[in-house]
C-alpha cells in the first residue's frame, strides 16, 4: 500500500509529520514509513526512513539485550570466585600430599641407598618408582588446577569488564541510529 503525501508541495523525510499510522511512500527510490519515533518518548506521527526505523529498532534491542547480559554475568561473578576459592583450596590438599610424597620419596631413597640385599633394593627401588610416580600425579593435578584457577580468573575478568564494553556498544547503536533518523534526510 503506497499513500501519497496530502499535497505535493509536502516534502518526506524523517520528521515530517503525517497522519496516518503505517502509512507507507517512496521518495526518490527511499521508502518510508509513518510512525512513532522509537528513540523518543514523543507519541507524534512522523516520516521515518525505512533505514531510521531498523537502526532504532536494533538500538532498542541491542539496550534490552545489554542489560539482560549485564544482569546475567553479575550473578556469574560470584559464583566464579568460589570456583577459584575451590581450586585454591584442592590445591592446597594437594600440595600437602605432594609434600607427604616427596618425603616418603627421599626416605626411600636414603634406604635403598643404603640397603644391602638384592632382595631389599629391588623392594626399595619399587617404592621409590612408586613415590616418584605419586608426586609426578600430584604435581601434574597442581598443574592443572592453576590452570583452572586462571580460566576462571579470565572469566571472572570478562565478566567485570563486558558490561562497560555493552555499554559503549549501545551507545554507539544509539549514535548510528540517531545519525540515520536525522531530521530532514
């Protein structure tokens, strides 16, 4: 449905008022579209581009969107720092079965350094394999557990910092569209 504007001296273009709601034209190849403008709390019918009316709709979105996210990771943060309070506490644990382990370790080795036999070596050197295998696992859990505790340190970094970067990217929509639903273009 095309309407035609009330008089041909009447030019349209964003902000020009009309009267009938969704009201469609096309002005030299633009089309626009009678309408309420979505970046203002003013209820009067005006011209909008097609264009002004997707950018302010995306700019109204994108705003919603921000702020569920935003909602979203501040309850993330939380639940990230006791992830990492639960990583330092196993390591912890762990780092004190390393220490068991490395004790046991170098005992065995002070005995099968001095032991005499064939028989009580073998048995020593069994156990100094074994205990060298034990702290090996142990550190290699260590291991993995700072990198657990810097994934969530990154997250928890992201988290902080994502609403800020929403922020600008929001008003940078707002920005772009206000630019395209210029008066008279």
């Amino acid at each position: 449905m095309m309407a035609a504007p009330a008089t041909a001296a009447t030019k349209i273009s964003n902000g020009v008022a009309c009267k009938k709601l969704n009201a469609k034209t096309s002005v030299n190849g633009s089309k626009y579209k009678c309408a309420t403008n979505p970046l203002s709390t003013s209820k009067k019918l005006i011209w909008l581009s097609i264009d002004c009316i997707a950018s302010a709709t995306a700019y109204v979105k994108a705003q919603q969107a921000s702020s569920k996210i935003t909602a979203e990771l501040a309850t993330q943060i939380p639940v990230i720092d006791l992830g990492i309070a639960n990583e330092i506490t196993n390591k912890a644990e762990i780092q004190v079965k390393v220490d068991a382990a490395n004790l046991r370790l170098e005992a065995a080795k002070v005995k099968l350094a001095a032991a005499k036999t064939d028989a009580s070596k073998r048995i020593l050197t069994t156990a100094v394999n074994s205990w060298t295998s034990a702290v090996r696992a142990y550190t290699s859990k260590i291991n993995n557990i700072a990198i657990n505790i810097r994934k969530l340190e990154a997250a928890k970094l992201l988290a902080i910092n994502q609403p800020a970067q929403l922020k600008a990217d929001v008003a940078d929509t707002r920005a772009n569209a206000k630019l395209i639903c210029t008066k008279g273009f």
